[in-house]
C-alpha cells in the first residue's frame, strides 16, 4: 500500500526539505479530519487524497497543489471551514482547496441556463488559480481508477461526464497522459465488453508484430546514429479508445488499424528535429499530405512536433513524431510542465508559453462571460473551445442551436422542429441561399424557408448527421409511401374492376368485410398499400370481390382488360417509378409493370428491358395526364467535330431552351472527333425535339441519339 513516506521519497527528487514536511504535515491533517470516513471499496477515505497527490508529483507539480490535492475534500466532506485552512496552510492552500471544492458540485447534466452557470463557476474557480483544475483533473483520474465499487449506472454516468467533460478539459490544457487514461477508463466503463476485446486483440497484434517493430525501430535508431545526431527512438502505442474510434469512425477493420506502426524520436533541440526529418525521409519514402510542422505552428494547447507518415517495408505504413525533450514533457504534462520546470528554479519558453497560453485561454472566457448577452451564449463560446466536435449555430432569432460536427441545414431544420423538417425547402445561411445539404460552422445564422406542400426527400438520409433528423426523415417518408401506395392501389383496383361493370366505392361493406377476411387482410387501406407496392395483383383481387359479390360474371375478366389506362403525371411521388433504363417522357407510348415493394414502374413501350410483356395483371397500359408540370431526364448521344468551347456552347444552347442539365461527358474519338454524353432534364416530347433540332444546327454536328437500354 502507498504511504506517504513513499510520497515523500518521491518528492525528494525536486522538491525542498521544507517544502515536502508541509506536504506531509497537510497529509497528516486530512487523515485526522477525514477520520472514521471510508470509501465504497472500503479503504480509508485519506488513501484518495494521497493517491490524488501522487498524481501530482508524477507531473512534478508545486508543494502548494501538492497540499490541496491532500485537503481537497475536507471542506465538502469535514467540519473544517475555509477560513481554518487558511490560518493552518495559508490563503493560496485554502484558495485552491475552495475552488476544487465547487468544482465537485457541478453537475453537467443540466441544460441551457443551468449549465451556463456551473460553465461560469468553472471559469472564476480556474481563473483564480489555473491549478484548480490540475487538482481536480487528478481527482478524477483516481476516482476513474477505483469506479469498480460502485453500480453499473453510476459507473457509466460519471464515465460519460468524464469522457465529455474532463477528458476535453484536460486535451485543451495539453495534458495528455490524464487525458488518454481518462478517455481509456471511461471507455472501458461505458463500454467494458468491446474494451476488453480490443484489449486482448491489441496484446495478440503486438505480440505477433513484435519482431517486425524492433526491425524498424533499429533501423531508425540506426539511420540516426549514422548521422551523429542524438536522437532516441522508442515505439509508440495507441491507446484502446483512440484504436476504437478509428474502427468505428472510419469503418475499418482492426487488422488496418493495427497495420500501422507508430514511432517517436526525441531529441535534443529544433535543429535536431528537422535534420532527423530529413533522414527518416531519406531512409524510407514520405506518404504525400501527411507531414505536419506543428513545431512553426503549435497547437492551441501549446503541443510541438513533426508528424510524418513513411512507406516502411513491404509498403507498411510507419507513423512518426520527431520533438524535443521539452516537447515531449511539453505533451505529457501541457500547462503542469510550467511547474515542472519551475521546480528547478529554471524557466523554459515552451512551458511558459503553454501556461501564457492556457491563461489567456481563461481570460478570454472571463472577457466573453462578462460581455455575453445571455448564459446561452456564454454556453456557446465555452463549448466551441472546449468541445470543438460540437458546433453552435443562431435562429434569426438569436437562440442558439447546438449540433454535432457535419451538421447540415437538414438537420439545423428539424433540431428547431420536426414540421420544419418535414416542410423545408430552402435555407439563408447568413441572409445568402444555400444548398440544403451544406455543411454548418459555428458562428452562422439560419433561416430555414418552408412550404406547405412540401415533403422530405430520400436523399436527405445521404448527409445528414443527427440522430433525430435520419428518425423523422425515415418516418415521414415511411407515411409518404404509404398514403402513395393507398391512392396507387385505389386507382389500380378500380380500373381492374371497370370490366365488371363496378367500382370499389359501388361494393357493399359486407361484401368488402368477407373478401378483406378471405385476402387475410385487416383492412381496405392495408389492401390498397399492398396493391400499390405491388405485392398484391389487381386483377386477382378484384376477382375476387367480384367472386364474393353475387351476381358479376366471371366471363368479363379478360375482356377489356387494358381498355381503360391508368392516368400518371409524374408526381405521384415514391410509388411511381420512372425507368432509368428507357427514360420515359411525356408523349412516349408508356406501359407500367408491378414491382413487388418497389410500386409502379414506369417504361417506354418498346424498352428491350421490359418483362412480362403479355402478363396483364403485372404489365398494362399507362397514359399521360393533360396537366404536367414535372421535369423528366433524357440521355442524348451526340457525334460532333471536337473543338475549344464545346462544353460552354452546349451548355448554353441547352439553358436557353430551358432545359438544365444533369449530367456531361466527352468521349473522344480521334483527334478530330468526339461523341458527348448528354443527360438533361426536359418537360417532354416536345420539348426534347425542340432541344435537338437546335443541336443540329451547330457546326458539324454528326449524329443526335436518344439513348435507351
């Protein structure tokens, strides 16, 4: 077990004497105050602060932060006043052992003004004294370690606002060994079976690869050494949520994941870095766009070094980081390598940039919180620096809508409300419009433009990125076919009952009820659908309801099947379907054939593709309506002299004929001919003729085809 004398050992190493008896006299004040008092696990409760401690002196922190971290739970949990701790310890001990203290009463499950108030008690405790948050990081480090004492739910929430909060805390503040082993421990809370999986799939691959890293790694090591620079190579392993992530994100397998062999190299100064570079360059081929300089240009939270991605042996990629000393503490520790450094009574400008940095980080919260116009606001400057995943976008309003990373306009539309969602159309994006698949940034006003008629489209599940836009989006369009299939299947129905003489609204409801029980159906609308996707033939079913209904002739069936077309227009929606081997158009002979659970397919009568030709209750005929205000695609095949401009001239010549296009594609043929590809978007017939009469009378045009099958 870990004692403070242990500690104090340890300590040893870069702190004074004096200092680390006030250290031990603060150890020995928690154990009497905390005394009586255990944790779940059932240890004594002062084991937590010493343990937090020790978390501190691995980043060499202060005697000071030392101190809080031993007293960090007496004021909440003990009779001990603030104002006792500071006559005992001194008002900077008793200052960071208050800050701490609130910190453990936030709770992030709140919303809206609630959470804009602990985001603001955060910020006053932290700009009090940026070590407050170092203490509480380690805090939370060590009850991560021990969570397995308590339920499964509670284990999970604190896992989650962990992962959310503390773990991005400490990314923002650069440290990064409390922010992996957070992330692992959350992850392996939240998730224990598929952690533990990928645990034991990681032991195996090194294990299996283990020979092949020493290879490479001692032929770095040896590339290096050859040059006389001092340089220090050792293998770098991916943590179980940064290889999870991947998978999932990426959808790759965890044999790729692992394929890939990270190195790192530290070194001396800068000038070794970029020499070093220049080796493993030289020594193995660099992969394209994927050098990054973050020792020119740092991270926001103070990291430097090269990254740089090889093509190793046997075309295996090798991922490597080349820093200094300073960097890789720098890495390790962010802002806490200040005191690291001030240990030493040595100043270095990485470690004081990193807490310059981290300190202006605060200020301009503080700055933000004291011009924000509302706690919605303050929210939203807050979490774009501490959760950059996230993105905060404002209603013409001014109220602020959170959304995930990727976020389009579509999912901007049904954050704000499922109708709006359902009847979008058109979106201002900073008073301009914008596609409604954009993608959002924070900072961007939205104007969604709606329409009664409007409905959602099936290629909006393409791009969008919320959860709750892919659910209504699925369910509206699950109605939309629906009430579709209904009215295509009423039409269908009737028109197979026309040679009897009837129609469905002419049909008694006992006679409807009996044939609904013989088709093992439960009601009209279910037999109508099931007809409209064309589960169900048309015929069959209105024999027997004729069958059913006494007194019609069986006789009439085949007579006239087909003498009366179904009526289409184009817009009937999902259940009506226009062949994109034939591209049927307006004025073209149209027959339709019954897809099972696709509806109504539409194609041009004499499309080679077309089967089932002479059954009539799967192929009949269609006729257009007289009312048509749809656009239909039509491919063209154009045989032309090649020349500068071509594209331009056809484009143009298309748009002045109020056709748009979809689609172009030159071939070329020789050196003076080519043939184009041309799919537009026409209104018909007629149209389409006008469209290619004016393309024949461009120079040297050869040959205009209407493509089909």
């Amino acid at each position: 077990m870990f004692t403070i004398d242990d500690l104090a050992d340890r300590l040893g190493g870069y702190l004074p004497p004096d200092e680390i008896q006030q250290v031990k006299r603060a150890f020995y004040y928690a154990e009497q105050a905390h005394d009586g008092q255990r944790r779940r696990s059932g240890e004594p409760y002062v084991t937590h602060p010493l343990a937090v401690a020790n978390i501190l002196a691995n980043m060499h922190m202060d005697h000071q932060s030392l101190m809080a971290a031993m007293l960090h739970d007496v004021i909440e949990d003990t009779g001990v006043s603030k104002k006792a701790l500071g006559a005992q310890f001194g008002h900077p001990v008793a200052e960071l052992v208050d800050g701490v203290s609130k910190l453990t009463q936030i709770t992030f499950e709140d919303k809206a003004v609630a959470q804009a108030e602990n985001f603001q008690k955060m910020v006053l405790a932290m700009s009090r004294d940026i070590r407050v948050i170092i203490v509480k990081l380690a805090d939370r480090l060590h009850n991560m370690r021990t969570l397995g004492a308590l339920r499964p739910d509670k284990k999970r929430r604190i896992a989650r606002e962990t992962l959310e909060i503390y773990a991005r805390i400490a990314g923002r503040l650069g440290i990064n060994t409390i922010r992996v082993e957070l992330e692992d421990l959350s992850f392996q809370a939240i998730h224990p079976m598929r952690s533990e999986r990928i645990k034991r799939a990681v032991s195996n691959a090194r294990g299996h690869r283990r020979s092949a890293m020493r290879e490479v790694q001692a032929t770095l090591q040896k590339s290096v050494d050859d040059e006389g620079l001092d340089g220090t190579v050792v293998g770098r392993q991916k943590h179980l949520l940064s290889i999870y992530r991947k998978m999932r994100d990426q959808r790759k397998p965890f044999a790729e994941i692992m394929d890939v062999f990270g190195f790192r190299i530290i070194t001396e100064d800068v000038a070794s870095c970029y020499r070093i570079l220049g080796v493993v360059h030289n020594l193995y081929k660099p992969v394209p766009g994927r050098f990054k300089d973050y020792i020119a240009i740092p991270k926001a939270n103070g990291y430097q070094s090269l990254h740089t991605t090889l093509f190793g042996q046997r075309g295996m990629p090798i991922e490597v980081q080349i820093r200094t000393r300073e960097m890789e503490a720098m890495a390790n520790n962010g802002i806490a390598a200040h005191w690291l450094y001030k240990a030493g009574q040595t100043s270095h400008p990485i470690a004081e940039g990193s807490h310059a940095r981290a300190r202006a980080w605060v200020k301009g919260l503080l700055e933000m919180q004291r011009h924000a116009g509302d706690s919605l606001e303050f929210i939203e400057h807050v979490k774009n620096d501490l959760f950059p995943d996230d993105i905060y976008v404002f209603t013409p309003k001014g109220d602020i809508m959170e959304l995930p990373q990727g976020a389009t306009v579509i999912d901007f539309a049904y954050t704000v409300h499922t109708d709006i969602g359902n009847n979008c159309i058109a979106c201002r994006i900073d008073r301009h419009l914008a596609p409604l698949s954009t993608r959002l940034e924070s900072g961007q006003t939205l104007d969604i433009i709606t329409a009664p008629g409007a409905r959602p489209n099936l290629a909006w599940l393409n791009f969008v990125a919320t959860a709750k836009a892919r659910s209504a989006i699925r369910h509206a369009l699950k109605h939309q076919q629906h009430t579709e299939a209904v009215m295509l299947g009423r039409r269908l129905l009737n028109k197979a009952l026309a040679p009897f003489n009837t129609s469905l609204e002419e049909l008694e409801p006992t006679v409807l009820s009996r044939a609904f029980a013989q088709l093992d159906v439960p009601s009209e609308e279910a037999l109508l659908e099931s007809l409209g996707l064309g589960n169900r033939v048309a015929h069959v079913v209105a024999r027997r309801l004729v069958d059913v209904a006494d007194g019609h002739p069986n006789d009439l069936v085949n007579e006239g099947t087909n003498s009366k077309a179904v009526v289409i227009s184009g817009s009937e929606g999902m259940v009506i379907n226009f062949a994109r081997c034939c591209h049927p158009l307006p004025g073209d002979t149209v027959v339709g054939h019954l897809s099972v659970g696709k509806g109504l397919v539409v194609h041009r009568a004499e499309c080679k593709n077309l089967t089932d030709k002479d059954d009539p209750d799967k192929v009949f005929a269609l006729q257009w309506s007289d009312q048509i205000d749809e656009d239909f695609p039509v491919a063209l095949r154009i045989e032309i002299e090649s020349r500068r401009g071509l594209v331009a001239e056809l484009a143009g010549l298309v748009t002045d004929a109020d056709a748009n296009i979809e689609r172009i594609g030159i071939e070329e043929r020789d050196a003076r001919l080519a043939t184009v590809n041309l799919t537009l978007s026409v209104k018909g017939r007629v149209h389409l003729a006008r469209i290619m009469k004016r393309i024949r009378n461009l120079p040297n045009v050869g040959k205009i085809t209407r493509m089909a099958n």
